[in-house]
C-alpha cells in the first residue's frame, strides 16, 4: 500500500466532511490549509475532538491567543475559520456566540523612495530576481501573481500583462512598460540559453523548470537584495507594490486608474496610498505660509 493511500485512511471522518465542506464551496487550497490549522490548533488546545468545544472553551481559546501575543490579523482569521468549521461542518451555529473579532491598527505601508527601488533591484543578485523584482515594481504585482506569470501571459502587442486568476480568483491585465518588456526578454534570453525555461512554460521557474519559483524564495530574495542595497527600512514583496502605487499616485495619475492595475475591489483599500505620498503633501501650501504672505 502507498504512502498516499495511507494517509488517505489517517483522515479522520470530521477532518474529510471539513475538506468536503470546502471543496464543495471551492475554497482556495490556501484557505483550505488556513482553516484546517485554525481548528487544529484548537484541538491541541483543548486536548480532544475541537466538535466537543462549548461556548466557554472558545472563550479561554481567544484568551489564550490574546495573551500568548497572537496579532489580531491572526485573530480574526481563526475566528473566521472556526466559525465555518461550527456553523458548516458541525452544524453547531451558537458555539461561537463567545467569541469576537478583533480591532487590526490601521499602519500605512512601507514606501521606497524611487533610488530606493533602483538600488534593490541592482542588487538583486541575479538577472532572474532582477526581472522578478522589476514585475512586482513596473506592474504593481503581488509576490503570488509574479511567480504564476507564464510566457504565453506577456501581450507584447497590448503592451500587457495577463494576470491569471489573481487575488480574489479574478483575472486582469496589468500594465508592462517597455523598459520592463526589455527587462523580460533578456531574462528569457538568458534561461533559455541555459536550459531553465520550457516552451509556454513559468517566467520565472523554479530549480525544477516544471514548477514555479515559490514566493518564500522570493522574499528571500528581497531580503538579501535590501541588505546589500543597505535598505533599513523593513521590505518585502508588497513593499514594491506598495511602492507602485504611491509612485504612480505621486505622478498625478487618476486614483481609479490606479485601483484598477491593482486589482482592488473596493476603492477605499486604494486611498490608502494618498496617506503615503509625501511628493504630493510638499505640494500643499499650508496655511501658516499664507499668513507670511499677508
């Protein structure tokens, strides 16, 4: 008997109705995995079946992440995934009547200055994380959304990149400027002459050409890239995206435009950005400037 086919037999009956449960509603596989950890934990909390918990264990449950230093993001997400493990899987929709939501602190997101970028991506190490860095900057991209570029995804002739089931199960397009465009032929220049990139295949593909790169080892990447750039700001693949946005929004470009390359559903996840963008506050004449004048 296989390995597979034994771990197969090892799923408990309320663990497979949970799995079912998501597939049924397809869920992401990634927040499959979020909400099979979230009741997992719980049930090495309590020490038994987590379909046993009443209303008061979940209580001492929420105590007991509030305590041990768990952020609210984290928080939430738990409480959103036990809350569908109780109310769709166990039928028990009064179970979670004692728990509750956290506040998140709002924190505006880290902003490189444009030499900032430059320098990062410089100092990316090679012309694979160079290109890769690049994406996320020129086109605003999410870590997820870069590694999941194919070849065939690249609209040269639009000017455009396809944008494949992003965030949201959405697909789009995003914009590829043509110094971007140059940047992506030399990277397929190079990994094709060396073998590390298969017709129609990833853009940037993993040790093993049939995978992706994973976005663990991009973020590794841009860690490495912002230590030798002698970056101290605290910088991630978001932060490039970030970045993106306020750059753009500096530019006077219109916010709505802006919403749209990125993909938000909701205007209000943009306006973040204008709370970032010191080029446009420099702009603003304040009014103990008017007094002087007067």
């Amino acid at each position: 008997m296989s390995t597979s086919n034994q771990a197969v037999q090892t799923i408990s009956p309320l663990r497979q109705r949970m799995l079912e449960d998501m597939r049924m509603r397809k869920l992401s596989p990634k927040t499959q995995s979020a909400y099979i950890r979230a009741v997992r934990n719980l049930a090495r909390f309590l020490g038994r079946s987590p379909d046993t918990a009443t209303p008061d264990d979940l209580r001492s449950y929420q105590l007991h992440l509030v305590d041990s230093g768990t952020s609210a993001i984290t928080i939430n997400t738990t409480i959103t995934a036990l809350k569908f493990f109780f109310e769709t899987t166990v039928r028990r929709t009064d179970v979670m009547d004692m728990m509750e939501s956290v506040h998140v602190p709002h924190k505006l997101p880290v902003v490189l200055s444009r030499d900032e970028v430059a320098r990062l991506i410089q100092c990316a190490g090679s012309l694979k994380y160079q290109a890769a860095l690049s994406v996320a900057y020129g086109a605003g991209l999410r870590a997820s959304e870069v590694v999941g570029l194919k070849v065939g995804d690249i609209d040269s002739e639009r000017m455009a990149l396809r944008i494949d089931q992003g965030k949201g199960s959405k697909d789009r397009y995003a914009m590829l400027p043509p110094l971007l465009l140059d940047c992506l032929r030399a990277w397929w220049r190079e990994a094709r002459a060396r073998g590390q990139m298969l017709d129609g295949g990833w853009i940037f593909p993993g040790q093993d050409p049939v995978n992706p790169l994973t976005t663990r080892q991009l973020n590794r990447a841009i860690h490495a890239a912002a230590t030798a750039a002698e970056i101290d700001k605290r910088v991630s693949m978001h932060t490039l995206r970030h970045s993106f946005a306020t750059h753009l929004l500096e530019q006077k470009v219109d916010i709505r435009v802006i919403q749209v390359l990125l993909g938000h559903k909701r205007i209000e996840t943009t306006t973040v950005y204008t709370q970032v963008a010191t080029a446009l506050l420099r702009e603003v004449i304040s009014p103990l400037e008017i007094l002087r004048r007067t």
